[in-house]
C-alpha cells in the first residue's frame, strides 16, 4: 500500500510540473485583445496588401510587348539604385530579382529624385505596380512606392576599423575602413549620374567610387561610412600602368552610409593641404601615391569646346604646362568652371588618376574649388618664372652627341604681362659643356664624354633667380655600322634591331615618328618621355622591338611598326629625310584600294592630290582626294590635321604612307606636303 501511495505521489508531482510548464508556455494575450467570458474569439487581422513574389512577377511579365493592366504589390530589397534621376533600380527577394525602370511616391506625382525621404540600396521596400515584357527584358514599369524600411547597417559595419582618412589612405588592399568627413565634391558618371565623392577630414582627402553612396548625399554634408580600401585603374589600362609604375587610384569603394548630418554648410578642413604649382603635381614621379590627395595652386582656368564636348584646363602660369579635368559627361559636369575661363584663380584640386597608355601616364585632374581672388600678375617674380618655367627645362639630363642646342636669352610672357626677362648661362666645365654667344645667339655645345653644371640665372625688374642643371655627356667618336631602315623592315617579327635613321615625320594618333633613310621608311612607337628628347630630323641610332600589330581571326594584315626600347646615340643635326624610297607615279584612287591582305604599311608615296575637310556636329574627318576618290586619314580627329586645312581645296605634292592600326583596312597618314611654290610642310604633330 505504502508503495502504492508513493507512486501515485510521484504521478501526481509529475502531471503538476506538466501542467507548470504547460502554463509558462502559454502566450501571454496583448492588452485589449484579452477575450471576455462568452465572448467569441477575435479573427486575425487580414493582411493589408496582397504581395506577389518577385518569382511571380517575373511569370506575371509573360512575352515580349506584354505589359499588365493590372498593379501588383511587390516587396523586395534594393540591391542597386542603377539611375537616381529617374529611381531605376534593382530589387531582390528570396524567389529573385527583377528591374524597376522607374519609381514615383505613393501617389504616382513625384519622381524619385524630388522625393524628400527615399529609399536607397540595401532598403526594403514596397511597391505597386505595372509589369511588363520590354524586348525581353522583364521588368517593372511605373513603380509607386508604398513604403519602405531603412536597412540595419550595424550589422555590415561591425568588421571595419575606424581610422583617420591620412591612415586609410595607406591601408592594405581590401582592408575595411571607416571614416568619418565632409563631401567636398561628387563626381558624374555618364547621364550626369551620380558615381562618387571626395571625402576630406582634418587629416587628407580620399575618392570613394560609389554611385549609390554618391546619390544620397550633398556636397557639405559631413558623414561616416565604412568602405574598402582599393586602388582602380581602368581595365585595359593595368598592363601600360604597371609598365610605367602608376599603381592605380588611392580610393575606396563599396561604401556603408553610417551617418549623415545632412547640413549642407559644413567647410571641409583645409588646414593640412599642401600649397603647390601644376608644374610640380605634373613633375611628380608616377610611383609616387598623389591621387585623390588636394592640393592648392595657382593656376590659369582654361575652357576648350569640342565637338559635342567640352575640355577643361588647369594649367600653370606658363599657360601650357598641366592637364585636364576628368569628366565622364564630355564636360557638362563641370559647366560651373566656366565663371572662372581665362582667370588665373586660386584652385583646389586632385589627380584623380592617371590616363595610362603604351606611350606613358598623363594625371588628370578633379577640381574641388575654384576662387576669383582677382590674381595680381605684377606679384610674380619674373626673374624666377624665367628660369623655372623656360630657362631650366630647355636641357636634358645626358646627352650622346653635341645638339648645338640654341638657348633661350629673353622671355616674353603676355598673360603675366612680362616683357623681357633676361636668361644667362654658366657652365662648371667649359670642356665638356661650352656655352657662347656670337652672332646674336647663345649656344650650348657638348665637347666631351664628362659632367658639367649649367647655372640657368634669371634677371627682371632688378630681381635676379638662379637654379643648377647637372649634365652628363657621353660621346662616342668611333665610326659604327649600324643596320639600315629596310634591314629592320626585313627583321622577324618578335626580334630586338638597333637601326640608324633621321627621325623624319611624325605619326598621327600614335606616339612616335616615322625613322627614314635612303632605303626604307617605318614607322616607330614611343613613350612621351622618350619622345621629349628628340625633334624632327634628329639623326638617332635606336634599339627597338620589330612588332607585326595583326588582330586576331583578320585576314588584314594589320602594321608593321618599331618599338623603341633604347635610344643607343642621337646625334642630333636639322637633317632633311630621304625620300629615295618613296613610291611614285600611283594614284590616291589607287591607294585607297590597297590590298590589306599584303604590308603596305611600310610604303611611303608621292602622289598629287588636295585636301577634303568634313566637319559635323559630333565628328570631324580629312580626307586626301584626287577628285575621282577620297581616302581617308587615320585621326582621332581632323584638329590632329589642324595645319593642312589652310590647303584644303589647293593641289599640292603629298607624301604620305598608309597605315593600318586598327586591322581595318588601310588609311593614310600625311608625312608633308609640297606648294606650288616649292615650300615643304612636314607634319610635326608630336614635336609641338
């Protein structure tokens, strides 16, 4: 019995604690919803929009030309805003994704960029909606945005390091950072769409590239965001940076918007930016990280219209040396430069990056902002403008032969309304580097194998600047053999040629000249560095890769050209090219019929002819003519044949060789014309 008892105890503890927990899992009611004795239980409220699936969506768009008479509910998360004018964008759910073409307010009045509040990327959103089949692209149509729910960002910020923006600027690669400053410009891609902004604290400055970060703020507003540390150069590109040791764009990407003060009055800091000249930014060595960092200079603002574009210019006082504004939008990005055309102002601004091709680097320019300070020009010391800006950089630093280099005594300058600044120079060793003046000129000639200092020495308006050039000389008298232009046409394509030759006329799109002698004509590929040291009829011995440019799967045989590796000796002169090897007695009908299936591109002609000029709205051409054919010039533009339109309409002798870049069949370039009077025009494009 007393076993019984204990058991039913047991049993009866058992069920209780049953029944305990039972109770503690039992829901606890929301007030007012608590039902009353002999009340019927309240039904669950229906749900307030009936949402399909971006899946159903997606099977609602049916076949190309559809579009649904009905709206539909749809929720989802932007995963992209691809146009923030128009609020195109992408969004995601568990069953897909899907385009939105364009997205309005609830009431279908307002466009995305009016609305006041707005979702961006990451928020969730509902819209109502058309659906339609657009050329087989599925795709929502006519978005009205119901509501949205801004994205939790804690979550995807947790892992980043906060850091001044001077220590995520040197950063390792794909390190996430957060920083904290004000947006002191934003950049456009193409549509005048917001791409990305430059951010400065009190520290440096840093471009992030991120169009939907971009869109969702205003230049003033100061914000934290977490990004990843990278740097960009364009993707055909990467091979002629690496080769000149450009290593891309200091910036960051795939921001997270933490923060926004949403004033539009905050001053970035300017306190820690360094004062500088054009000159010095562009003299900069490309291993030197300088992109995205501000710098602040005097400089003359300069508008350049085009054909269906607009370049700007930020140059130095010289009115030449600098570069120009990177824009996406052929320039309408940057019309607020236009107050500031022809001005020397005070300009903040970065190298935003570098242009990177097989003939060099070339910086280019974001402009932050530009002040009127009603620029002075009788506060620029003309002695030193002189020396800097034309005395000093009239000298290489080597020289293989004696250039008999005509220096400059007297500089003019009409912007600084500078008359008449004197240049002297002095050298260390009268040996290796004599410098005399007779007859009116100064001349500079190199003697011997050795090194001599040049003194440059500047005097104006009782002001005297002086700066040291140190030179070496390196002359080789031996008399060498060295291969002649058609040995080098001869040689396999892949092999390394030294050739001797006059450095004759120059190419037109390409970096590089045409090397002539009595046997051949070819043309040379070059960096703008070498091309520097060289001029129109230089006498030059070149080491050079022999290239055959073919593209892959054509039947057209494509150019041959040179590639020049080292320039061995330049012996400088003012000689004339030899046209020995020029083929006459064609036509320009003939030649424009070329077979592209054999080298014609190492044939130079003599032909009668004129010149046609045709101009649009958005493209210019040139055209040698016979009258019977015209056959086009190879140009990226008929301004790169600025100095034949004076002749257009006349017959003139034309040299001119045919050349196929681009494997698309022959086209001309024009080496010199002949007037009827006997004057000879050689084309100097790339020596200007």
């Amino acid at each position: 019995m007393k076993k019984l008892l204990a058991l039913l105890l047991v049993l009866v503890t058992v069920l209780g604690l049953f029944a305990g927990c039972a109770t503690e899992q039992t829901p606890k009611e929301t007030e007012g919803s608590t039902p009353t004795e002999g009340s019927e239980p309240t039904e669950p409220e229906a749900p307030k929009y009936e949402v399909i699936t971006i899946a159903q969506a997606l099977e609602l768009c049916g076949e190309p030309g559809n579009i649904t008479e009905e709206r539909y509910y749809i929720r989802g998360t932007i995963d992209a805003i691809t146009n923030p004018t128009y609020g195109a964008m992408t969004i995601s759910d568990a069953t897909g994704s899907i385009y939105v073409y364009g997205t309005y307010s609830a009431d279908g009045e307002v466009s995305y960029s009016a609305m006041t509040e707005k979702p961006y990327k990451g928020d969730e959103v509902l819209l109502h909606c058309i659906l339609q089949n657009y050329n087989g692209n599925k795709e929502i149509k006519n978005a009205r945005l119901i509501e949205f729910k801004r994205a939790d960002v804690s979550t995807d910020i947790k892992d980043y390091t906060a850091m001044s923006i001077a220590d995520a600027r040197t950063a390792a690669e794909g390190a996430k950072v957060k920083v904290s400053g004000v947006v002191a410009r934003i950049t456009y891609a193409n549509g005048k769409i917001p791409s990305g902004v430059m951010l400065v604290d009190g520290t440096n400055s840093i471009y992030v590239y991120d169009g939907d970060l971009a869109a969702r703020v205003q230049i003033g507003n100061k914000i934290t965001i977490g990004g990843t540390k990278t740097w960009w150069i364009l993707g055909d590109e990467q091979t002629h940076a690496a080769t000149f040791g450009y290593k891309g764009c200091c910036q960051l990407d795939s921001a997270v918007l933490v923060e926004n003060d949403e004033k539009t009055d905050n001053a970035y800091d300017k306190s820690w930016i360094q004062e500088s000249t054009v000159k010095e930014i562009m003299d900069t060595p490309l291993s030197t990280d300088i992109t995205t960092t501000i710098f602040k200079v005097t400089a003359l603002v300069k508008k350049a219209p085009g054909n269906g574009f607009t370049n700007y210019y930020i140059n130095d006082l010289d009115g030449t040396t600098g570069s120009y504004v990177y824009t996406q939008c052929n320039g309408s990005d940057f019309d607020w430069i236009d107050a500031y055309d022809g001005k020397i102002c005070t300009v903040y601004l970065t190298v935003l990056n570098a242009k990177s091709t097989n003939s060099g680097c070339v910086y280019r320019f974001l402009p932050i902002e530009i002040i009127d300070e009603g620029f002075d020009v009788t506060t620029v010391n003309g002695a030193e403008y002189a020396v800097k800006y034309h005395g000093a950089g009239q000298f290489l630093s080597s020289y293989t032969g004696n250039p008999a280099l005509e220096l400059l005594t007297s500089v003019d300058s009409e912007l600084l309304k500078i008359k008449g600044a004197k240049l002297s120079y002095a050298s260390s060793d009268s040996s290796v580097i004599a410098i005399k003046t007779s007859g009116g000129k100064t001349v500079m000639n190199c003697l011997k194998t050795g090194t001599a200092t040049i003194t440059v020495t500047g005097s104006y308006n009782g002001k005297t600047y002086s700066q040291k050039v140190t030179i070496s000389v390196t002359i080789n008298n031996q008399e060498t053999k060295y291969p002649t232009v058609a040995e080098a046409i001869n040689a396999q394509a892949g092999s390394t040629v030294t050739v001797k030759g006059i450095v004759g006329a120059s190419l037109v799109n390409q970096t590089g000249f045409y090397l002539i002698d009595k046997t051949g004509v070819i043309a040379v590929l070059t960096t703008n560095d070498v091309l520097s040291t060289l001029k129109l009829g230089d006498e030059v011995v070149l080491e050079c890769l022999r290239v055959h440019r073919q593209k892959e799967g054509s039947s057209n045989f494509g150019q041959s050209h040179l590639e020049i590796t080292k320039v061995v000796a330049n012996n400088y002169g003012n000689h004339s090219y030899s046209t020995e090897s020029f083929i006459t007695g064609k036509t320009i009908t003939e030649l424009s019929g070329l077979s592209t299936a054999t080298d014609n591109s190492t044939n130079a002609y003599i032909v009668k002819g004129s010149i046609k000029l045709v101009e649009a709205q958005y493209y210019s051409n040139i055209y040698v003519t016979d009258g019977t054919t015209d056959w086009l010039l190879y140009t990226n533009s008929a301004s790169q044949y600025n100095w034949l339109k004076a002749y257009a309409g006349q017959e003139i002798t034309i040299e001119i060789a045919a050349c196929d870049w681009n494997c698309k069949g022959y086209k001309g370039c024009v080496l010199a014309i002949t007037l009827s009077d006997g004057t000879k025009i050689v084309n100097n494009l790339n020596f200007q």
